[in-house]
C-alpha cells in the first residue's frame, strides 16, 4: 500500500490551483441521470471517488469518458436501475443515484450503505423524502427499493439540516409534477452548484443557497456545459497549511465566497489574509493564536475542516475548544496527533486542545479523507520524518496533494 513520507518543518511559498469540488462533482455526475442529451462537465477533480461514481454511471448504462478534467456524458438509455453492493460500499455517495434514477425512471434500486468511521451515516431523511413525493420503499436483503407511478411535488421539510438528503431530494423532484418546497435544506456552495447545474439543464430550482429550496417540476432536462465550482474544503486545507508552517502561500482559482468562516478563523488564529479576485494569499505566523470552532451545517464551520483545524490548533500558543456536532465519531485524527506530541483530549464531542511549540514526525495512519489531510498538515510542521499510511483516503477526496505540496516546496513524496 502507497505512504506518504514527509520530512518537515522547512517553508512553503508560490501559489497552488484549487481543483473542482468532489462533493459537488458526485451529485453533479448523478445527477446527469435525469437527462437523455449529452453534457459536459468541465473542472472534474481527478480523484478515486469521482472515478467510482463513473463507474456506476457505467453499471447503469450510462456512458461517460474522461479527456482531462472534463467528463462527457451521455445517458440515452439507463438500461438497469440497481446501484450494486460492491460500489456502494466503497462510497457512500453513490446513494445520489437513487434521486436521479427514481426522477427520471420512477425505479431505482441502491445497496444499503453500511456505517462508516466517522459516524453511523442513516439515510431515513432521503427516504422520507422519496415516500413524501409518492414513491413506495421497501428494504430487503440489504437493498432498498423505490418505485413510484408517478412523482408529485410536495412539501418536505427535512428533521436534521442534510447535504445527501437535500441533493437526492433536489434531484427527485426535478422530473415530478409541480412544485416541492424542501424546508430546512442543505444550503452548502455544493447544494448550489448541483442546482446551478440542473438549471443550467433546464430544471426550475430556486433558493439554493438558503434553507427553503422550490422545485418547479419541468417535463425534461437538456444538455449542457458546466464547470464544477473550486472545492473550498481543498483550499481550506491550502490556506491551513500556510498557518501551520507559518508561510506564505497563494490559492489560485479560490471560491472566496464559500470560504467566509475559514477565512475569519484564520484570521483570528493571526493568519494575515489577502484576497485579489479569486486569488487568496494567506501568511502564517509561527505559533497560531488560539481560536475555539463549532462545526456547524453551512455557513457554520465546516465538519470537513475540523481535523484540519484541530492540526493547526495542536501548534497554537494556547488553549482552545473544538466542538463536532455533525459526527460522532470524528475525532479519530486525535490520537495519531497526540503520537506526534500534541497535547489533546477528547470527551464526547468536544477537544480540549493543549498547544504545544513543536510536533515531532512519527508513523501515523489514516483513518478517513479529512483525518488524512491533519496528518499531513501535520507532518509539514513537525521536525523529522512523519511517515503517513493508508493513504488510500486522502486520494478519494485530494487531487495529487503530495505533487501540489511538493510543488510549494514541501519536502513530501508518495512511496509503494
Ligand atoms: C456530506 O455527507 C459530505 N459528503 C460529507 O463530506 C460531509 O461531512 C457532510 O455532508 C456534512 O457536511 C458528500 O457531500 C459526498 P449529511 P452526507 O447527510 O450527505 C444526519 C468529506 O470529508 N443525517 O449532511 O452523508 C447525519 O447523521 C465528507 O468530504 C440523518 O440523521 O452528510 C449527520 O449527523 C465526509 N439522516 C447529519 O445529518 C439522514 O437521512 C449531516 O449528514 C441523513 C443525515
């Protein structure tokens, strides 16, 4: 299995392209489901994830061929509606096809995803939705079904604020007749590149972006061109990466908008933060001040930044707080920091993090994407070597983060 091995504590600087965002990318390829014309999707993060989604496009008949980061898709016919058990269960976001196969096909059948790392991750809430537009669901042997007459607008408001369920919803009711009003949606830049998107097809979506989304159903989508938006949680690691080695780097191709709270931290943690256009350039300073987070559904502090966060406050020259309300059991970047001298407990869903002056390098693993990205925030700034394994999850979600990392002068390199 490949690690990654990092000699740290020497400086970064030059700039960095932020790739498109997967977690836009997987409910945009789904999505595509919906129409029977061609598309293009331009600013396609390479990354195993996206790739896997591909692959179950393909399982359902659809087509779709890569040429650099653009993806051409062109599902004519979807000639099966099962999303199989042995993609599913490498990644959970496969459940997107169940939204789009059901809108344009009234069938789909998606393998159960199973619990994962960071939390038991239930999908009742896509499921209520799905029943609420007239679908009928049944689970057995470790699938669920879903098969409607037809899709009848309806108003759906969701018990917890969820990005899956507001997606898969989104994509339902995009083919259904009249209109669906999805209350206490999902309101993350991912969300509203998904409807960007769609609109873009044709379909009639409004108020993406706030927490009340109306879905106007439309007979049939188009085709059509779109680039995936810049991934924030990707340059939010950039931008924590400069605070933790205490450089000075540029994001170029940032989506500044979506990255208000991140920015705000950063600079409360004593990050100097210049912002031209779409270019962000952040200067960190040797030891962060300390600065408490919360996660929070957007436009709180993003889960998907916390184990980055806790990296950059393992450094800082004092105490901080850090609360995970999104999953339970996210913390488990903790102990492998910890190994690396930081000075953090964990009881419950809150941190108590200690700052030290200095990590020092060690073999740690990871545990899942974001984990992985602490890590290796982490062995930038410790002295000696930090030598990462399992780093099948940092590909999953981060686009070539060893050559973009060494491309800023960092002392990385990635080993069979
Ligand atoms: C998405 O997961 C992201 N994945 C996750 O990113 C991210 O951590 C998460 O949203 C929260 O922002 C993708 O976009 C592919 P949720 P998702 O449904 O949609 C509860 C990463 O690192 N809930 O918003 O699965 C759930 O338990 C990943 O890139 C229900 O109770 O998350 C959680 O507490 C990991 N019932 C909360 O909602 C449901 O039916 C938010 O989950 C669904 C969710």
């Amino acid at each position: 299995m490949d690690r990654i091995i990092i000699e740290g504590r020497n400086k970064l600087s030059g700039s960095v392209r932020i790739s498109g965002s997967k977690n836009a990318a997987l409910p945009i390829i789904a999505s595509t489901i919906l129409t029977a014309k061609a598309c293009v999707l331009t600013n396609v993060p390479m990354l195993n994830d996206v790739l896997v989604m591909n692959k179950l496009l393909k399982t359902v008949g659809g087509e779709a061929e890569f040429s650099g980061s653009s993806l051409f898709i062109h599902n004519k016919s979807i000639s099966n509606f099962k999303a199989p058990y042995d993609l599913v269960k490498t990644m959970r976001a496969s459940v997107y096809v169940m939204g789009a196969l059901l809108g344009r096909y009234r069938e789909a059948e998606v393998a159960l995803p199973g619990g994962c790392v960071i939390g038991e991750r239930p999908i009742n809430l896509h499921l209520q939705g799905f029943e609420k537009l007239g679908a009928k669901i049944n689970i057995e042997h470790g699938y669920i079904r879903a098969k409607a007459k037809k899709l009848k607008g309806a108003e759906i408001n969701l018990d917890v604020v969820s990005v899956g369920a507001t997606a898969n919803i989104i994509m339902a009711a995009t083919l259904a007749e009249g209109k669906t009003v999805l209350r206490n949606a999902a309101s993350e830049p991912h969300i509203v590149d998904l409807a960007n998107f769609l609109n873009k097809l044709g379909a009639r979506i409004t108020g993406q972006g706030t927490k009340v989304i109306e879905i106007r159903g439309v007979s049939e989508l188009k085709g059509g061109k779109y680039a995936i938006t810049p991934d924030y949680i990707e340059a939010g690691t950039f931008l924590v990466a400069a605070g933790i080695t205490g450089s000075k780097i540029t994001l170029e191709n940032s989506p500044v908008k979506d990255l208000e709270i991140i920015l705000n931290k950063l600079t409360e943690a004593g990050c100097k933060i210049k912002i031209s256009g779409s270019k962000i350039t952040a200067q960190g300073i040797e030891r962060p001040n300390p600065a408490n987070i919360e996660t929070q559904p957007y436009p709180g502090f993003p889960t998907d930044m916390q184990a980055q966060w806790s990296a950059l406050m393992a450094l800082s020259s004092g105490a901080s707080i850090i609360n995970e309300t999104i999953w339970e059991k996210r913390f488990m970047h903790i102990p492998e920091l910890n190994r690396m001298g930081a000075n953090i407990s964990v009881k419950g869903n809150t941190a108590v993090v200690e700052g030290v002056a200095g990590l020092s390098g060690a073999p740690v693993m990871v545990s899942d994407l974001r984990a992985g990205a602490s890590l290796v925030l982490a062995g930038l700034r410790a002295k000696g070597t930090t030598e990462i394994s399992r780093i099948y999850h940092l590909d999953r979600g981060y686009e070539q983060i060893e050559k973009k990392f060494e491309a800023l002068g960092a002392r990385i390199k990635r080993v069979k």
